[in-house]
C-alpha cells in the first residue's frame, strides 16, 4: 500500500511536464470542493428553516394533547386527570373545548375554529411570542376577551382597541329541535371583544381563542371538554409521560406529542431536506467526474512510467492502486476545503447576517436562519468520498486497461 500511494502522491504535488494536467487536477480538486461547499451551505440553511418553521409550530402546539379515541368530546375528571393536574413536573395544564363557530363583525362574517383555554396556561406555557399585537389577557376584571388568528382579523378588520370592537360569535344549540318559528331560538349567541392578535401561522390563522367557561357557554357544552393540554417543566420528561399516561388511559385516548399532532408537517420537512440532499448530490456527481479526466491525462503523462514499473516487475493492480489513491487524495483534499469553507461562510451568515431576507422589521425573520449540524458535516463527506472512490475505481481500471494496450503495441 505505500508504494502506490507514494507514486499518487508525488504525481499530484509534484509538477507535471503537461500544463493540462495541471490544469484538470486544479479543476478537478475545485469541483469537489464546491460541491462539498454547497452541500454544507445548503443543508445548514435547510436547518436553520426547519428549526424556525418547528419553533412557530411549537409556540401553538402543546408539548402533550390527550384526545378521545372516538367522538369529540370526553369528561376530564377522573382521577388520572386530576393527578396530571397536580404534578409537579407539569409546568402548565389546560382543559380545551374547540368547536366551529361563526364569527360576525361590522356586517362580515367569517367561520371560525373557536378554542377554549384556561387563561392562566397562556402566560404559564409563556406564549408571548405567538403575539403579533395586543396580549394574552384573555380573562381580566372578570371580563372575558379573544385572541383571533391574522386571518380571521384580516377578513373582518376587527380593531384589538377601542369601545366598539365587540365581536359576535354563534353556535347551533346543543340538544335544539328543527321546529322552532324562529330559527335564532336554536342558535346561541355571544359577544366578545378582541385583546391580541395571533402571529400569521399557517393551520393556526382561523383561530379564536378565549377562555374555556366562555366557550362552554357559547357551545352549550358544559360537562366534557375536547382535549388536554400540557407543557411541561423540563422537555426530556416528555416521552415518559407520554407513555406512563398513556398505559393509564389506556385505549380510550391518545396522547400525542408534538409530532404525532400534526405528522404532516415533520414528515414534509424531513422529506423535502433529503430531496435537496439528493438533487445535490446528483450535480455534485458529475462535479466529481472531472476526476476521471484528471487521471486520464495523468496516465497519459505517465505512460512510459507504468511501462518501466512493469517491466521491473510491477502488476496491473498496483498501477491500478496508484491512480486510484491520485483520485482518493484529489476528492480528499477537496472534500476537507470544501466542507471548511461552507462551515466558514455558515459561521459568518450566524453572526453577521450575510443573506437577508429584505423584509420589513414585523417580518417573521430578516436573515436567512443557519443550524450548524455536525452530522450533516460527516455525511457530506461521507457521500462525497462514497462517489469519488466509485469514480476512481473506474477511472484506474481505465487507465490500467489503457497501459495494458499501449505494452501490447510497444511489444509489437
């Protein structure tokens, strides 16, 4: 093994009697180390979205939701309820009743998802950041108010200030008959005033949330509730809850964590992340394949060398092993650069900002994010010594093949 990869490494550091070859090696070892580059920047950047996306989600979405196997609705008073109630490593337990309602302002009306929340959850689980505008005051003075989702306020333009921003929401009677004169007799009917309004939230933007006793009142349902909430003081106990509240429950709920509510969103991301890796991949390989050239050229060069070591006893498969190491070092040495300088320019996007967003100062984010993955560092070079190694396999059996024909006529 150290004679080949003697005779590899002098033929790549040591000048070359073609300029070409020069050349195409410079060339070559550039196309790794760019392919390389990108992988990094871009897969860096994929994360630091996906992160951002994740975070959004989970300023809505509980840490914990325990929801009936079957129908709507459930009585949360048993005992495995209360006891979840009063644990300690429970930051914040919340009772939820949500139901459609249609919401009506200023002669516009708009069909809405209301959600019922105990008010002390919204500060306990610290949902500041879900604000776009007003607070999370949602029970004040023994006054119930709203916060409503950006597209439930965009469609009605409902002002969060002033005397006159009162709301009205309505809901089919729980328990009504078809057979009233007057058909609001069957409908229930409140009002309420909005306080905040909900960040811009895709699946979150026809939202209404007020306290829990309202919605009982304006749905008529004043026994059973929709689900539990739950947020918790420390998240690495999250999955052991899960599972030692769901053997107590048993199949009559399911408790979900974050994922297992709304799969389609990680299973997109996670998807759409290995796409890009792919697609990349595919143009890193033929980046790659200038390997090829390289050592064609290089065996070009160093034909009549090849042609002495056979002759002073040399096989075919140690000439075969000294372009393949040439190709191994070329994708090495790019691959490292390569993987340095994405790191580089990821470290300068995190700290000052190099691509932006040009958005306004109320925009979601003004710099592209940046998540810095070590895993994602071993499997770009990883993938990129996989290929080149491939590449240079055959590029040697081309060249060896190559010196084989040219001592077949030399001998002639």
């Amino acid at each position: 093994m150290r004679l080949p990869f003697f005779f590899a490494r002098r033929y790549l550091f040591s000048k070359k009697s073609l300029n070409a070859i020069n050349i195409i090696s410079t060339i070559s070892v550039v196309g790794v180390l760019v392919s390389s580059a990108a992988l990094v920047i871009v897969l860096s950047f994929y994360n630091g979205m996906e992160k951002l996306i994740l975070s959004l989600y989970s300023s809505f979405a509980p840490e914990l939701r325990i929801e009936p196997a079957k129908g709507k609705v459930f009585n949360a008073s048993s005992k495995v309820f209360q006891d979840l109630r009063h644990n300690i490593d429970i930051r914040s337990y919340s009772e939820i009743l949500e139901d459609k309602v249609l919401i009506e302002y200023n002669n516009q009306q708009f069909i809405a998802q209301i959600k019922g929340v105990e008010p002390k959850s919204l500060t306990e689980a610290n949902h500041q950041n879900m604000l776009y505008a007003g607070n999370l005051g949602i029970y004040r003075d023994s006054v119930n108010f709203a916060l409503v989702g950006a597209q439930v306020q965009a469609n009605l333009r409902i002002p969060i200030q002033g005397y006159n921003n009162y709301i009205q929401l309505f809901s089919p009677r729980k328990g009504s008959s078809a057979n009233s004169i007057n058909p609001m007799d069957d409908i229930n009917q409140r009002q309420i005033s909005p306080c905040g309004i909900l960040q811009y939230h895709q699946g979150f933007d026809n939202l209404i949330i007020t306290p829990i006793e309202f919605a009982k009142d304006l749905l008529n349902e004043y026994e059973e509730v929709s689900a539990v909430e739950i947020y918790m003081k420390d998240s690495t106990q999250v999955p052991s809850l899960q599972e030692k509240t769901q053997k107590q429950l048993g199949a009559d709920f399911i408790v979900k964590n974050r994922e297992q509510q709304n799969p389609l969103l990680y299973k997109t991301i996670r998807s759409e992340k290995w796409i890009v890796f792919f697609i990349l991949t595919v143009i890193g390989v033929i980046a790659i394949f200038n390997i090829i050239g390289s050592l064609t050229m290089l065996v070009i060069d160093k034909k009549q060398d090849m042609i002495i070591l056979k002759s002073l006893g040399a096989n075919n498969k140690l000439i075969q092993r000294i372009f393949f190491y040439e190709g191994i070092m070329i994708a090495f040495i790019g691959g490292i650069i390569g993987i340095a300088i994405g790191l580089a320019f990821c470290l300068l996007q995190e700290k000052f900002g190099i691509i932006r967003t040009g958005e306004g100062a109320n925009s979601i984010m003004d710099i592209y994010p940046v998540d810095i993955r070590a895993s994602d560092f071993f499997l770009v070079f990883i993938t990129v010594m996989l290929v080149s190694s491939l590449v240079s396999y055959v590029a040697s059996l081309l060249s060896v093949r190559e010196i084989k024909e040219e001592g077949i006529r030399t001998n002639d």
